[in-house]
C-alpha cells in the first residue's frame, strides 16, 4: 500500500513540476486570454491542493517513524 501511495505522490508531484513549467512559460508570453490564465489557476489550484496532500501525508509518515516505527522502516521517506 504504501508503495503505491509512494507511486501516486510521485506522479503528482511530477504533474505539478510540469504544470510550473507551462504556467511560467505562459506568464512570460503576450496576449494571454483572461480564459486561459482562469484554466491556469484552475489547474494550478489543483496542483498546489495535490502537493499539499502529499506533504501532509509525508509529515504523517515522519512524526510516526519518529514516535513508533522501526527506523529500517522509515528509510524511504
């Protein structure tokens, strides 16, 4: 399970540095419709509420490696 959870961040995390990239790439460009900056922070918000989740679920992982796991358990965090 946690394996998979690992798969999933990952994939996230790897949509939100791309994301990053297109956002700046667009900002950077002239004549952007007001739609497409909307779309943006659409996906951005999504993004960004991906990544929170990931963290929040990480720190999770670290205070119980901290307070009750076997370390041997916790070296992939």
């Amino acid at each position: 399970m946690a394996r998979l959870a690992d798969n999933m961040e990952a994939v996230q995390l790897g949509m939100g540095t791309q994301l990053l990239g297109h956002a700046r790439s667009l900002v950077a460009e002239q004549g952007v419709s007001a739609d497409e900056f909307r779309y943006l922070a659409a996906r951005l918000t999504e993004s960004l509420g991906d990544v929170l989740r990931v963290a929040e679920s990480r720190g999770r992982r670290l205070r119980a490696c901290g307070e009750e796991a076997a370390e041997a358990d916790c070296d992939d965090l």
